[in-house]
C-alpha cells in the first residue's frame, strides 16, 4: 500500500509540475496552482514523512501514529479525492470576462508609492503597539505559541486584533517591490531604495516574531511568484539565491532564530548538540496535524460537527460575552479530541473540515466549489494588467498568502479572522474609487 502511496503521490506531483509550467509559458500561472503546489506538499508529501518515521509528528500526535498505518489508504483516498475534485472544479467553472481596473488618479506610479508608505505605518504601528501591549518583546517572543493559540496568560482580544493589522508590512514589502518594475522607478528611485530596506528590516522583525517558519518560506515563494508574473520566466537564479536562506529558516527559523529577540538565548552550537530529533523532522513536524486531523476525525466518526462550520464563525463575536462553547470554532474540537484540553491550538486543515462537518461527500462538495472559486479569482486577476498595475499584483499575491493559509488551516472563522485586514484594504480600494470590476475583459496578451 505504501508504494501505491508513492507513485500515487508521484503522479500528482508531475501532473501538476506539467500543468504549471504550462500555465507559465501561456502567462497565465494564478492561484489555483499555488494551492495546488501546497497541497501536495501538506496532503501528499508530508504525509509520506509521516509513515516512515513517526518522529515527523509532534508530540501530541505520537500516540497515534499506528492509527495514522491503520488508515492510511483511508488518508490517501481523501489525498485523492480532493485532488481530482479540485481540478474538476477548476475546468468545469467558465472563467469571468471581467477585469480590475484603476483609476487613472490610481495607476499613478506617486499615488501607488504612496499607498505603499501607508500601509507600511499602519503595519509598524500595529507590529510595535501588539508587542507591547503583550509586555515587551522579550515576552512575545518566549510565548508565541500560547499567543497565537489564545492560550497566553495576558491574553487580549484588543492588541490580538491590532497584531492582525501588522501583516500590512508585508503587503507594503510585495508593492514595493512590484512598482520596482514600473517603467516610472526612476523618477524616485532614492525614496523607494530606502522605503524598502526599512520595509524588509521591518518584514524581517514581523516574520520572526510570527513564531512558524512556514510563513517566512511563504515571503520568498511570493517574491519567486512576483518575478514569474513581470517577467513571464522562471528566475532559476533567483531560486537558488533564495534557497540557502529557506534552508537556513527550515533548519534553523523556530528553535534559534526567534531566540535572539528573548531572554533564553542559546547559542546555535548548543542548540545543535542538544537536538533529540533531525532538522527535517522538526520541519516536517510544522505539517503533521493536517493528516493527523484526518486519522482522528475517522477515529471520532465522520460529519460530528454537521456543518456547523461554515457558518458558526458568523456567531463568533458572541463569544465575547457568552461562556457558551456552542460558538467556538472547529480548531477547539480538533484539540479537544487530541489533546482532552478545550483550546484552539490545532486547526483541522482543508481535509479534515470537511470531513467533521459531513464526510466524503462534504469533500467532494468543498474541493469543486474551491476549485470553482480559484478559477473565478484567477481568471478576474489575470484579465487585468498585473505587469503594468502593482497595486493590483499585490492585492493578488495577498490573496495567494490567504489561500495558503486556509489550505493548511481550514478553521472557517480563523481564515475569516485572518482576512479582516485584507478585506479593509479591497474596501478602502474600491469604496473610495481607486479600483472597479469592469465588464469589458482586457486581454492578458495585450501587455
């Protein structure tokens, strides 16, 4: 069964390997392939890791790992499904004829420039105003992981939703970055040299006070999307200059980077003879629950939560005056079953939460109308001016980082928690009349 596994997963990967570089020789790479590569790697290659070697599950989950052998074609039936389902929903949707258009008061290369500065205060402000709000930085770095569960002794729902604003400093860096294209840099070229080199100090601080090296990894991935979008080429330079710092963040980023913002500092030597486990596994550890999710969710029986979560995140604020765990999310029910503890340290993953709120044929239900839903984005991003617009290449690559963050969580009211700062930006670009659907498609050859 485990070699079916392996080709299984192996077919998957040249499929989709086939299917991108095809998408980027027609110019036409969108999010649907994003997610396509994540997936694989969280639901197909992660889960391989796990099989062979139970120390790629963290701690929680190393009592199940003969329940992970004992359903594994169960795991990779799901892999499957879900897989081809997306893809179905994907071909079988009809892309938009619309388009984002700018203003021309908008497309102005000092108008844009501008944006960018102010949405790299408010992110600085935000980063800088949460941290102190937790105590210092120090603190926040020693309990970054009880923070971002809600968990934290000091826990405030106030300064947890200023940090959310904080992620403003990355979409400041991707601006930055894609008006460095424009035909117009020169004109300030001084100014936009220093707004970036105090963007990426900044970038830098934000990612390694977030406490996971997924989202540091996720920054050089975009930047390689950004460059493959303007140049319509895939910047093999690039990919191995960025390689030695995404190894370094995948062996070194969570147990020694964030140490040098605390009090227990360590120094690498010692942290590297200290190790009980491999480099690869503590990475690897960063994927498990999304699999694991699925072992417990078969353990536990299929459709428990009865689609409870897809709309329960609407109710979400009730929380705040009601002691009534009716309205908790999905991530409190999957660490309830792991761990007996009522907390929301574990999110479910896309997979499991399906198969908590209905099973198979939930599955097959969510992967279309997912597939269906990237088409739609991909085709309406991709009709408008990406190379000649940054403004809306970087409301695009946010939206990748978004979907990244849905895939592997898949807890409904926390990727809609997440999205609020995202969401206040496309309102404050279309309400305020910088941006608007057009009816009339401008082709992506055109530019």
């Amino acid at each position: 069964m485990f070699t079916i596994s392996i080709v299984l997963v192996l077919v998957t990967i040249l499929h989709s390997t086939f299917e991108i570089k095809k998408a980027i020789k027609q110019s036409r790479l969108g999010l649907f392939h994003y997610v396509i590569a994540w997936y694989i790697f969280i639901y197909g290659f992660a889960p391989l890791n796990m099989y062979v070697n139970s120390d790629c599950l963290s701690l929680p989950f190393r009592n199940y790992w003969i329940n992970l052998i004992h359903d594994w074609g169960w795991v990779m039936f799901f892999y499957l499904t879900t897989y081809v389902a997306l893809y179905l929903g994907y071909n079988l949707t009809k892309p938009t004829p619309k388009s984002i258009t700018l203003k021309p008061s908008a497309i102005q290369y000092n108008s844009q420039f501008n944006l960018a500065l102010l949405i790299l205060g408010v992110g600085i402000a935000s980063l800088l105003w949460s941290i102190k709000g937790y105590g210092g930085i120090s603190y926040y770095v020693d309990n970054i992981s009880a923070i971002r569960s809600g968990t934290d002794d000091n826990k405030n729902y106030l300064y947890a939703f200023i940090r959310m604003f904080s992620g403003y400093i990355l979409y400041a860096f991707i601006l930055l970055y894609a008006l460095s294209y424009s035909v117009n840099a020169k004109q300030i070229k001084g100014r936009l040299v220093l707004s970036f080199v105090v963007c990426c100090a900044f970038l830098s601080f934000y990612l390694l006070t977030s406490g996971g090296r997924a989202s540091m990894i996720t920054v050089f991935i975009l930047v390689l999307i950004l460059i493959i979008q303007q140049t319509g080429k895939i910047p093999y330079k690039a990919i191995f200059i960025f390689s030695i710092p995404v190894l370094f963040i995948v062996f070194y980023g969570k147990s020694y980077i964030t140490t040098l913002f605390s009090d227990n500092q360590v120094s690498l030597q010692d942290l590297t003879s200290s190790r009980e486990i491999s480099y690869w596994e503590a990475f690897m550890q960063e994927f498990c629950h999304q699999t694991m999710s699925q072992v417990t969710a078969l353990q536990n029986g299929l459709g428990s939560r009865l689609w409870k979560d897809y709309f329960i995140w609407i109710l979400k604020p009730v929380r705040l005056w009601s002691s009534d765990t009716f309205y908790d999310s999905i991530s409190y029910y999957t660490t309830y079953q792991v761990l007996g503890k009522w907390e929301s340290n574990i999110p479910p993953g896309f997979i499991s939460l399906a198969l908590y709120n209905g099973g198979i044929l939930t599955l097959l239900i969510q992967s279309i109308g997912v597939g269906g839903i990237l088409r739609k984005l991909d085709s309406l991003f991709l009709n408008s001016r990406l190379r000649s617009n940054p403004l809306i290449m970087c409301v695009y690559l946010d939206l990748f980082n978004l979907a990244w963050f849905a895939l592997q969580n898949g807890d409904p009211a926390l990727i809609i928690q997440a999205s609020i700062p995202f969401l206040v930006l496309v309102i404050y670009l279309f309400t305020f009349g910088k941006a608007r659907i057009s009816d009339q498609r401008v082709l992506h050859q055109s530019y």
